[in-house]
C-alpha cells in the first residue's frame, strides 16, 4: 500500500493549484502542483481507498472540478487557473497537470465524473502543452524564445530547464495516441484554436500566445527569429533561432512520440549522470562540502557511485556550479515522471530499467542526504549555503514520496 495516511491527508489538504499568465516571468504554486500529482497517482494505485472519509478517485475528482470546470477570471487581469503553456521553464509546474489528467483518463471512475466541458477543456489544455513543448524542444525548432514571445530559451540549456516539457509531451502522447496527436500537429491552425480555447474560458493560454504577434507565425509555418541579447552574460547581439513550426509530427533526439521509455531516458541518464562526489573544486581555494548539521560526515555515503545529479557537477556562465537548488529542480520534475511511468505500467522490468532505477536511487538519496546535512555549492560564481528547507519551499515533502513509495532505495555502503 504506497503512501502513509498521513502524506495523503496533507497532499488533499493543499489547496488546488492554479496558473497565471505573467509575461516574461513564470507563475508557480510547486506544492500544490506536486501534492495533486502525488494524489492522482495514489489514486492509480488505490482509487478506492479511503483517506478522510472519501475515496482517493472522489479526492482527485475534487481537485480536477477546479482545474477544468468553467475556468471564469477570477482576477482583475483576467487569470484564469490552467498552466498558460508557455514552453521550456514553464515545465516546471507543467509536466505534473499533464501526468495528472493522463491518469485521470486512464480510471474510469474518475473520468466518467468529469461533464462535456471539462474533458473539453482537459483535452485542449493536453493541445497546447503539447504544442509548447514541440515548439521548444522537438528536432524541428531551435527557438531561443518560449510562447510568451518574450523569454529567453534553448533546448540546450541544463535539465530543470528543459525537462519539463518532455515529460509533458510523453503524457499527451500517451494521452491522445501517438498518431492522433500527431495528426493534430499537422492541421494545427493556431486562429482556430485559440479561438476555441478563448471559448471555453482557458484565457491564461490565449493570453500567452498572443502576447507577441509574431508567435503566431513561427508556430504555423516556422522560419527565423532573432532574439535580443538580455543582461549579464548573455551575449549582447543576441542571436537567430529556426525552426518549421509545429505543423509536422513530433520527434525528440530521433525519437518518434510512441517512444516514450526511450525518451525518459534520454533524460533520466542526463540527470543522474556523475559519480557521486561531495567536494568539487570551483575554483582555486575554493571547495563545495557538507556543513554537517546532522552528523559528522564529510562525504555522501554514496561517494563514487553512479547516479549522482549533473547539477552538483556543472557549469553556468560563471564557471563551475555544484548547487543543491538547481539539482532539485530537476529531480522534482523528474520523479513525479518516474512515479506516473511506474503507476501506469510503464516502467520495464529489464535491464534498462533496473539500471535507471538503481542511479536514481543513489542521486536521489545523496540529494536528500547533502539537504538534511547542508551544503556548501557554488553557483553564479559565488557560495551558496543551502538545506533541507529549500527544497521543502518546492514541494519536496510530496516529491521524494513519490519515489520512496514506488522504487527501490539505494543500498548505504558498508
């Protein structure tokens, strides 16, 4: 039986998230965002189980009336509450809703609760997550902006920024059919969509597409676009990304959308890729380490194991970065994908699978260990001392659940 009464008690007592539209920025509420996710795919497991006197199906159908139903402003800017698919960072909180309304489709009981218009609106919101996430980070385009028009972007960039919206495109794989979503791709007509989306009262999308005019036209038929140089390191001239659009079938590193274990992999070997290390040199005299708040340890127990995150062993503009933050970033998105994969059947029992979860569980157990010890990383050319709290603030109390509950723990060396 995964998860205690007391996790699920806590992930229902969260209020349900929302999203807003804010241009250039993105709008995140992470626990609420993982505590939904942690809900549906307990409801996965166990639909019927009883937790505050009603079911988890009936806890999850609570939450997805106040996702999908009626979606009026409820602001003076006229926010609505769906992610506004944005692309790239934006993955952050959008990857988990995408996994959430797949599961929701794959129990009867839940989905049979939802009216007309919420599975309307279920299916649109999958729409243009997925083509969010084509237009970022599919083979066919090379933007250096996401849908807002005005954020910086590159599907080169480290893992918690790109992540996000390959997961999302899995589910809506999975969600609509690889074929039929392709199909959608292809007679993508943006005017008709967003009319339909404005219909429907899903206006923090209408709103993020249309905020620069010129989106409308690389989505439909692609070509150039230069974007200005920012502040700081980013290079002053700026520079031109291309692309055809989405209007063609979705592929990731050569893989077709029906690829989705091949995918996941693409980016569960790219997170946990180091060997764990605990000191890492950031420059002369300077030395990441544990600031032993718990005991008197100076390295990870896992210390030289495989499976260690990129982001304690990176680099940004500045340098080397070895940062505890960033390393969660990306853990958070990728473990609610781990959990939704393993839920529904997904995660093969091979080799391939035994491998990814054996790194897995030594990256995710020496993240946990280095926040409960407190670490001393270097990020954006300086020290940063960081603990356990920072990843609590995203959502870590129903995020490392989700894979304790689900996979094997990494075995502490004698």
């Amino acid at each position: 039986m995964p998860f205690t009464d007391d996790q699920l008690k806590a992930a229902r007592a969260e209020e349900s998230p929302r999203w807003k539209f804010v241009p250039g920025t993105r709008y995140r509420e992470m626990p609420r965002t993982f505590a939904l996710q942690l809900l549906a795919v307990a409801a996965m497991a166990e639909p019927n189980r009883i937790i505050d006197g009603v079911t988890l199906s009936a806890a999850l159908i609570e939450k997805l009336h106040l996702l999908l139903g009626g979606l009026p402003p409820d602001d003076t800017e006229g926010n609505t509450r769906e992610p506004e698919a944005q692309g790239g960072i934006g993955g952050w909180t959008h990857a988990a809703p995408a996994w959430v309304l797949l599961i929701a489709k794959r129990l009867p009981m839940v989905w049979s609760q939802l009216s007309p218009d919420e599975i309307h609106r279920a299916d649109l919101i999958m729409q243009s997550l997925a083509v969010a996430g084509h237009f970022t980070m599919s083979d066919a385009n090379t933007y250096h902006v996401l849908l807002d028009g005005t954020s910086n972007h590159h599907k080169s960039w480290n893992i918690n920024i790109t992540e996000g919206y390959i997961d999302a495109l899995m589910a809506a794989g999975l969600y609509f059919g690889a074929d039929e979503l392709n199909a959608f791709f292809r007679g993508f007509d943006f005017d008709t969509f967003i009319a339909e989306a404005d219909r429907m009262g899903l206006r923090n999308i209408v709103r993020c597409w249309t905020n620069r005019p010129f989106i409308r036209e690389l989505l439909m038929h692609g070509g150039p676009h230069f974007m200005p140089g920012g502040k700081g390191p980013v290079p002053a001239e700026g520079i031109t990304g291309h692309g055809q659009g989405v209007r063609c079938d979705y592929f990731f590193q050569g893989h077709a959308l029906s690829e989705v274990w091949e995918i996941f992999r693409t980016q569960a070997t790219r997170q946990f890729c180091k060997a764990v290390r605990t000191e890492v040199n950031a420059k002369p005299g300077e030395v990441t380490r544990l600031l032993q708040r718990e005991t008197k340890a100076v390295v990870s127990p896992w210390e030289g194991q495989m499976g260690m995150c990129m982001e304690f062993e990176s680099s940004d503009w500045y340098g080397i970065r070895s940062c505890l933050t960033y390393a969660f970033e990306g853990v958070m998105i990728i473990v609610g994908t781990a959990a939704c994969l393993r839920a529904l059947g997904l995660w093969p029992a091979d080799a391939s699978g035994r491998y990814l979860e054996q790194c897995m569980a030594v990256g995710v157990s020496d993240l946990q260990f280095k926040g409960r010890e407190g670490y001393r990383g270097w990020a954006h050319g300086k020290e940063i001392l960081e603990d356990f709290s920072i990843m609590r603030e995203r959502g870590a109390d129903y995020i490392f659940p989700m894979w304790s509950e689900w996979f094997a723990a990494a075995e502490v060396p004698a």
